[in-house]
C-alpha cells in the first residue's frame, strides 16, 4: 500500500523535522544541559507511587504487547472493508521498530545510568519490575522505543475513535494522547532514558501514526453515514407518478392537464407523422 504526498497529513511533515532538527542538536552536543535538568527533575521529584506506577506500566507498551495491538486494530479495519489499511497499521509499527533499531545502533547517545546515580533520591519500600518481556541491549539510547510506540498507538486510536464518532473524538484525543505522553515520560523516572530519548521517540511515533492516518482517510468511512446513498425522487423516467404542474388546477381538470402533459411527454419521443392530404374533389356526371 502506498500513499500520495497530497494526502500526508501537514502535521507529519511538521513532526519529523522536528525529529531531524532533535537529531541535529543531539549530535551537535547542544542538548546536555537541558537533557540534565529534565532528567534531575524527572528522576528524583516524583514520589514512591508514581515511581512504582512507571515501572508496572512498563509492560502496557512493551513491543510484543503493542504488536498485539496492531493486529487487533488491523483486524478491524480489514472486518470493516479495509484490509490495506490493516495491513499498513502493522508495517508502519515494524518500521518504527527498524528505525529505532538502526539509530540505537549507529547513533552515540549512552544511556544516562552514570548521570543519574549522581543524584540523590528517597528509597521507596517496594521497587517496581523491570520489563517482565523480550529487552534488546543497544549501546544507545534514542530514540525511546516505548515512547515511539506509547505515542503511535494512542494516536492512531484516537484517530480511529474520532472517525467512529465525531463527539467521542473530541473525548478520545486529550486522554489517550496525554496518557501516552505521560507513560512515555515514565521512561526517564524509572532511570532508562534522557529526556531526548522521550521526545524523539513522541515524534517518530506521531510522524509513523499520521502516516497511517492520512492512507486511512482519517478513518471517515467508520461513521455510519459513511456508507449511505441519500435517496432520490422519484421522476417520471423511473415510473413513478408523473409531477404536478405549476398551474394546474386541482379536481378533474388538474388530473387531465396531467394526463395531456403525459401524452405530450410520451408522443414528443415518437417521430412525427406526415400531415395528411385533403381530399380531391369527387365529380359528378353532369
């Protein structure tokens, strides 16, 4: 399946330079302090149950987990008619995955481990699990591919929610979207990621999501009028009764206005007939 540019959503081009412009200043080396701050005050402010929630919500966007979110929303898309929309919603997720594999790889951000255990924060009695799933070690850190895939999946069902519905979207955008942004942000209080490694990954997952959208029509053709034909009059070329003439009268003299407009409609179609010739005279003897 592929997709027009003049259905590209304006806000992807919007995201991913952003997301080249991240990349940029990453490598410049001109994030460090705001990279700094944010994690200090990310790792250290929250408190014990908010520390304890991030982990536990590790598990909520974990890649396989997200996996099986793509395929039940692909099935859905392919019950309702649009199986290359289904199956675009799971290629786009595993691209999001190669990419974030190749600049995991190719690209120097460590992981901000050394930084953070500079910091002093309150021990908390109970500490949360790691990933109870599959965990790649990569020797960098960006993008975060839980945020990639935390902002990828709310969006695209705010998308398809807002489709189904135009009031629900309205509810569906501001909460499944914050919840993604919020979960993502998780990722430097639990220790794992810079701030960078967040945003990066907000915007590989929203770029990757539009893209979807914008091959899916914004997912218009769930709404239930979608599928409708509004209906037609019937005209007198379909057999129905033949229209009620402007000046027509009502009672016997509307009806046969009506009748003579019928037959003048219907004889106009045939070819006319020669006029006849009078007569010629009959003689007589005389």
């Amino acid at each position: 399946m592929t997709i027009s540019l003049d259905r590209v959503p304006r806000a992807a081009w919007y995201l991913g330079g952003a997301y080249v412009l991240l990349i940029l200043l990453v490598a410049a080396g001109a994030h460090h302090g705001l990279d700094r701050a944010g994690a200090a005050w990310l790792y250290t402010e929250p408190s014990c149950a908010a520390r304890l929630a991030g982990a536990r919500a590790s598990v909520v966007f974990a890649g396989e987990v997200c996996l099986v979110y793509a395929l039940l929303l692909g099935a859905y898309c392919t019950w309702r008619g649009r199986p290359l929309v289904g199956a675009w919603i799971v290629v786009m997720l595993l691209a999001t995955v190669g990419m974030e594999l190749v600049f995991k790889y190719y690209f120097v951000q460590p992981a901000p481990s050394a930084f953070l255990a500079t910091l002093a924060r309150p021990a908390c009695d109970a500490a949360g699990p790691a990933y109870p799933l599959t965990v790649v070690p990569t020797p960098s850190t960006l993008p975060s591919g839980y945020a990639t895939r935390a902002t990828y999946v709310t969006v695209l069902l705010a998308a398809l929610i807002s489709g189904r519905s135009a009031w629900l979207g309205w509810l569906a955008w501001p909460l499944l979207v914050g919840t993604g942004l919020v979960l993502a942000a998780s990722r430097v209080t639990v220790g794992w990621h810079w701030p960078s490694d967040v945003v990066a990954g907000v915007l590989l997952g929203g770029v990757a999501a539009l893209l979807v959208i914008g091959a899916a029509d914004w997912f218009r053709w769930l709404r239930p009028a979608a599928g409708r034909r509004p209906r037609r009059r019937p005209t007198q070329n379909d057999g129905g009764a033949p229209p009620r003439l402007a000046g027509g009268g009502s009672g016997a003299s509307g009806s046969a206005a009506s009748v003579s407009a019928g037959r003048a409609s219907s004889g106009s179609r045939r070819k006319a007939a020669p006029p006849r010739r009078p007569p010629a005279p009959r003689r007589t003897p005389g």
